[in-house]
C-alpha cells in the first residue's frame, strides 16, 4: 500500500478554474449594474458591448499574461512575492482602464 507522500505526489495539486459561464455573467452584472445609474438606456447597445468587452479582455490580457509567465519562469520568487507583483499588475491594468475611458468619453463628446 502506498505512503501518504506517494499518493500527494500522484495527485494533481488543486487548480482553480473558471468557466466561462462564471465570466459570462460577471460582464453581465457589471453591465446591469452600471445601467443603473444611468437614466436612458440602449439595451442593445449594451448586450453588444458583452462579447466584445470578453474578447477585448482577452486580448489585452494576453501580453501581461505572457510577460508574467515570462518573468515567474527567470526568477524562482515564493509564492507570496508573487501574489503582489500580480495584484500590483491588476492594479495598474485598473488604472490604466480608467485613464483610457475617460480619454474616450472626452473624445466622443467633442463632436
């Protein structure tokens, strides 16, 4: 009979993993919850905006993705160090997001 130790190694270490129902309806409440706020809206203006906000995320997600994976293969760091050079990742992905849209929302509102 094989050893405790014999049989954590065989087994898969936990992986967390979303579905991309999971996603699908976080874009959705984050898209009802910001009409809201708001008085008049163009419902299906706002269902067009869920694939292309999943495939914009996606895509812009791709090359952080890369460059961390990159990075956490160069240098061995513990997990802890790393939770905090993603979170400090998100936090700017986060910023930069906002700066982004609100330059948008200064551009469509000139013409």
């Amino acid at each position: 009979m094989p050893d405790i130790a014999e049989r954590s190694r065989r087994r898969p270490a936990f992986k967390f993993h979303i579905g991309v129902e999971i996603v699908f309806v976080i874009v959705l409440f984050i898209i009802f919850l910001g009409m809201y706020g708001v008085g008049e809206v163009h419902i299906w203006a706002k269902l067009a905006q869920i694939p292309v906000s999943i495939v914009l995320g996606i895509a812009v997600g791709q090359l952080p993705g890369f460059v961390l994976l990159k990075l956490f293969q160069k240098y061995d760091w513990r997990p802890p160090k790393r939770t905090i050079v993603v979170l400090g990742v998100a936090i700017f992905l986060t910023w930069l997001e906002s700066v982004t849209e609100i330059n948008l929302k200064d551009f469509e509102n000139d013409d």
